[in-house]
C-alpha cells in the first residue's frame, strides 16, 4: 500500500458556498480571536500584578546617605599592560 503525498499536501480550506454559513464561519473567527484576545489581556494584566504585588512585598534596605560630591563603590586598579596587541 502507498502512501501518496501529493493527497496530504493538496489540502485547500475553502469559504463554504451558502452564504449563511459562510456568515457563521466569520463570526465564529471574529469570537475565537476576540476570546483569545482577552485571554492574552488576562494572562498579561495577572503577571503585571503579580510582579506589581511582589515588588511591593519586598523588603528594601535603606541606603546610607552620603555627603554631597562624594561616590561611594570598590575600585580595582588595573595596570597598563606593556605588550601591544596591534600588528604595529
């Protein structure tokens, strides 16, 4: 038994001819992408809140002021090295 690919990839959907049909297939459309739609306003407004309510939850230390002109931090000094990496 063969199996013919040619059937598999010669699937062409098409709009149904009775126009009242055709009519409930687009609202049918229009409803499942207004649905998704809101679905994805949900799922997005829920992480939104859950990072708003998390951030609020949090305890924060507070930072020591320090005196006008002055930045606090670590440094490390690096040397210049000598060797040059040109092809001077």
């Amino acid at each position: 038994m063969t199996f013919r690919f040619q059937r598999l990839f010669s699937y062409c959907p098409s709009k149904p001819r009775n126009p009242l049909l055709r009519i409930l297939v687009g609202i049918v459309g229009l409803a499942l992408l207004v649905l998704l739609v809101a679905f994805g306003l949900v799922i997005g407004l829920g992480m939104l809140l859950f990072a708003a309510v998390r951030r609020l939850m949090r305890p924060t230390a507070a930072p020591a002021r320090a005196s006008e002109g002055v930045i606090e931090g670590e440094f490390v000094h690096v040397q210049k090295s000598e060797t040059r990496l040109g092809l001077r």
